[in-house]
C-alpha cells in the first residue's frame, strides 16, 4: 500500500519523502511529508479515489498524544498476580480498550488503560476504586493534575483487626456502609500475605468523621479505627494496637512461620515477568533469584576453572625455574 501511496502522490512537487506505517490494526497510518503548505492542503482535501478512497488529514503528533492521553485511565495498587486478561476483561465493561500498558512499581503493578473514547471514563467519573479478582484496584484520569490525585489522598482513615486473609471483596458491605471512596488491604513485604488492616479513603472529612463513629465488624471480628499515622504501633499479625507479635494470641497467627514469598516460584515467576529483560533489577533485585542448582552448577564451574589455571601457572613456573642454569 505504501508503494501505491508513494507512485500517487509523487506527483506533488513537495513531495519529501517514503510513505510510512505507523501502528496496527484500527491504529494504523501511513504518514507521509510535504515540504509545501500548499501541497499538504491539496493532498488533504479529499478523499483519492485513485488510492481506494483513501482519506488523508494533517498530521499532529501532540495533538494525538494530548487526545489518546484524554481517553486513558491510571490504575494504581494492582497486585502482581492479577493477570492482564483479568484486567482488561474487569475495564471492558466501561468501553472498548484500545490499549493495556503495565509497568512494575515495587510491590503492585500501574496500568494506563486507553479506551475507544472518553465516554468510558465520563463513566468512571466519580468511581475512586474498582473490584478485580477481589482486590480494590484506585483509578484516575491520566489528565489529573498532581493535587487533584492528592485530594484523593487526603481522608484517610486506617480501619485494623481484620482476620486473617481478608481482601477488599470481604469489605465491600462495610465500605458501602461507611460511604468509602475505595478500601485497600496492602500486602506484606515479606509474606505478600494480606495485612490484618485496611485503608478507606473518603470524598471529605465530614464523611472520614462519620464513618469512624459507626463500629464496624467482620466474621465476628470487632474492628477498630486508627489514623494512617498510627500503623507502626499496630500488631502485623492481629492488626491490635500495643500487642507483641511474637505473644499473639490472636487466631489470625499461622501455626507455623510464614514462607517469605521470595521463595515462592510461582509469585517470583510473576514478579520477573513485570520486568524487561534490559532491566536492570532484573539481574540485581532482592526478589528475582537464580535457580540454586544452576547457580551451584555456575560456581562450581568457575571455581574448578579458576584452580585449573592457578595450577597450569605454577606448572609452568616450575619448569621454567628448572631450566635455568
């Protein structure tokens, strides 16, 4: 089709350089370049029949930029083990996605999600927090300005003591009883296990004030509420103010230690398929270990050559040292 492109429009004077394609599928082009306005002016005037009806328009690079950055939605505290097909499947409900981009940041994955039109994010637009494979994943506008994502930031309030493995999902009766703008259960660094608290976010500090005074439960469980501050003075396995983790009496406890998921392939698996393969944490990264037996394989390896060589040297040495008269 270039090929067509460039015999047909060959014929303005301007015309500067090789038709070229730019994207695929419904996102494809054929740019090409003009040197005179006036050119430029006739070659957009209309569709060509002699090229199929082939409409071409100027081209403004920042300008489809600035609109596909109008139609596009930032994901926030994905966790690594939510699949792309579970994402765009739980998205496409609000409008056809054009695009799913994700990229690691720490623990969680962000996602920029481009949809078909900005009429899937005037959907979205007073909704802070969406459910995906029973996780509380916060959503924004890309076009938000750094204090209008702030402001989403500003009531927080630390609701502690859930039981053990307890997800957003489990806190949506809660949360639509509170009036929560979205309620995230973070993750463990250690475990990637499920904290015993959560965060609720709220639209004012009317609402923030209001749902602190309706006490809250689960399974059973009394819960109790805390300003984020307060976290470091929490129980990492009750979620309990002033309790020593290791005297717990909680039932939330494991009966045996906890594996650090480091250890767990299939989590480390996921972690490392987040990351290029020019990353550089993708070589140096606390979380992304060789396997021990090839590693121990490679050192081996090494070792003997390294004795090998040290002992082929002295070999030569001493017969050098012998020759001499």
């Amino acid at each position: 089709m270039c090929d067509a492109v460039d015999r047909q429009l060959s014929l303005f004077s301007s015309y500067g350089s090789r038709a070229m394609c730019s994207g695929s599928n419904d996102l494809k082009r054929i740019i090409v370049h003009f040197r005179k306005k006036e050119d430029l002016d006739k070659a957009t005037a209309s569709p060509m029949d002699s090229l199929f009806g082939l409409h071409f328009h100027a081209y403004d690079p920042q300008a489809i930029k600035a609109e596909e950055h109008a139609r596009t939605l930032v994901v926030t505290d994905i966790p690594f083990f939510i699949t792309d097909a579970l994402l765009r499947d739980t998205f496409s409900r609000y409008g056809n996605i054009t695009r799913c981009h994700t990229r690691l940041s720490k623990l969680y994955c962000t996602a920029f999600i481009t949809f078909e039109s900005t009429g899937a994010l005037q959907n979205l637009d007073s909704t802070w927090g969406v459910l995906c494979g029973g996780h509380c994943l916060r959503i924004c506008p890309a076009t938000f300005s750094p204090d209008q994502r702030a402001e989403r930031r500003t009531y927080v309030a630390l609701l502690a003591g859930l039981p053990r493995d307890t997800i957003a999902v489990d806190l949506a009766e809660i949360a639509d009883e509170i009036s929560a703008k979205s309620i995230n259960v973070p993750f463990s660094m250690n475990s990637y296990n499920p904290k015993p608290y959560a965060y609720c976010h709220f639209a004012s500090e009317t609402a923030m004030k209001n749902a602190k005074s309706i006490s809250c439960a689960l399974k059973k469980v009394g819960l109790t509420w805390h300003s984020p501050d307060e976290v470091i003075s929490l129980c990492h396995r009750c979620g309990r103010p002033n309790c020593n983790p290791d005297q717990c009496g909680s039932s939330s406890r494991p009966s045996h230690p906890s594996r650090p998921w480091q250890s767990n392939d299939k989590l480390r698996a996921l972690y490392n398929k987040h990351l290029p393969p020019s990353h550089p944490a993708k070589r140096n990264n606390r979380f992304a270990r060789p396997d021990n037996n090839n590693d121990g394989d490679c050192y081996i390896s090494a070792s003997r050559r390294r004795s090998n060589s040290r002992l082929n040297n002295r070999q030569q040495s001493h017969s050098r040292s012998q020759r001499r008269p």
